[in-house]
C-alpha cells in the first residue's frame, strides 16, 4: 500500500483537511502562534505547581555564551558592572562583585540543582531546598554545608578564562577556593 493512503481510502491530505475543519483553532499554523501558546502553557503549568511568580521567574541578569580558546577554557569578557552572568552550555556562573570576579559551578553543592540569581535579594538560592549564598559565594543558609563551589580563572587582557578542570571546594580546600578569585 503507498505510504500517502490510509487504511480507510482516504489519502493524508484529506484527513488533515478533516481536522482541521473540525477543530479549526486547535493547532497554531505558524511558529510564533506555536511558541506563545507552549510558553502560556508552560507559565500556567508552573503557577498550578504553586510556584510563585518571583520565584518562577528569578532570573540571572545575562546569559553569556563562552568563547572558546585554544587548548583552553572558556573565555568571557571581564564583566563592566556587579552582578551575575550563566553560561549554561559549560555549567559556569561568572559574578562581578564589589571589585573582584568569580567563577562557579552552576550546580548547589548540596544535590547539585542549578542555583538561580535572585535580583532583588542580590544572592543565589537554591530552588530545591533553599540554601541561600552570597554574591561571592559564600554559604549564608539552608541545607548545604559549605559555599559554592569555584573554578580557578585567570585574566587575558579584556577576558576572563574559567578552567573547567580545577574546582575549589571550601570544605576540602579553603585556601585554593579563598585564592579563586581576581581582582579588578
């Protein structure tokens, strides 16, 4: 049997052509239709979760996408003001703060859950049980036992390169994560 016939006759196009006309509104006909519908869908699916609207919607201040170098780490631009950029392609936070930056794990050290950037309280926090960290990662509350975790870096003129192979843990090693961090 041809692959454009159906077991009762009729061809693909003529049952598409009955949906339609039945449920005329029930499938968007364009992408942008298609992407506002899944992103109110989304939206209403965490509100009926009882996720609040800050919460579900805390953001950090920028995405950033790496550049890569050569037989390196990433690479970022030395960020112009405080605050934090989330690079999740390599799982790597970059913070500006009070005169220094810093590189982190995207993940709590307590059940590796991506931590968030809450804006309004300038922290991070947690999502799953709320540990809470100040900008340079330092354990304020909640159910981790130590700060988050910091990969070493350096400065290359404008950028900052993160080796992703050397991750500081406070707990195992305080001078190597107090020593994870650049001044600007």
């Amino acid at each position: 049997m041809p692959q454009d016939v159906r077991d009762d006759g009729r061809d693909d196009d003529d049952a598409c052509a009955a949906c339609d006309d039945a449920f005329p509104d029930a499938f968007p006909r364009d992408r942008r239709a298609f992407l506002r519908d899944a992103a109110v869908a989304v939206a209403a699916a965490l509100l009926g979760l009882g996720a609040s609207p800050h919460d579900a919607w805390a953001r950090p201040l920028a995405f950033v996408p790496a550049r890569r170098a050569r037989g390196g780490g990433p690479r970022y631009p030395v960020p112009a003001q405080d605050g934090a950029s989330i690079d999740r392609d390599n799982e790597v936070i970059l913070v500006r703060w009070e005169g220094a930056a810093y590189a982190f794990n995207l993940a709590c050290p307590h059940q590796n859950t991506a931590l968030r950037w809450m804006e309004r309280d300038r922290r991070f926090q947690c999502p799953k049980h709320k540990s809470r960290y100040r900008p340079d990662g330092g354990f304020i509350e909640g159910r981790a036992t130590r700060g988050m975790d910091r990969f070493a870096l350096r400065r290359d003129g404008a950028e900052i390169e993160v080796d992703l192979d050397v991750l500081y843990r406070q707990d195992r090693d305080p001078s190597g994560w107090s020593s994870a961090v650049l001044r600007l």
